[in-house]
C-alpha cells in the first residue's frame, strides 16, 4: 500500500507541476515536492500502520 500511495502523490505532483510551471522550474519543483511528500507520505504510513492479525486485548480492535 506504501508503495501505490508514493507512487499515486508522484503522479499528482508531476501533473501539477508541469501544468502550471515552465521548463526549468517544472523539474525543480517536481524533485523538490517529491522530497518533502516524501517525508510527508512516510510518516502517515507510520502513523497508520498496523499488522493485519487481530488483538484481542488492544481496545483499536473492538
């Protein structure tokens, strides 16, 4: 799932990048805004993670 998320917001900043910016800048800012969503993407993925085995005892299970 980590990889179909990176992949998808990869997708939308090149589409936006290069819609609305010129030569030069359209690749910087496509490098630059795949940097920080990838800081951004990872850290959700942290946040959410969780294995895909039940546990009984963890009140998120209920």
């Amino acid at each position: 799932m980590e990889t179909i998320t990176h992949n998808l917001v990869a997708v939308v900043i090149q589409i936006l990048c290069f819609n609305f910016l010129r030569f030069p800048w359209n690749l910087t800012f496509t490098i630059f805004f795949a940097f920080i969503s990838h800081i951004f993407v990872d850290a959700i993925a942290v946040i959410t993670y969780h294995t895909p085995d039940p546990h009984k005892e963890d009140k998120f299970w209920l």
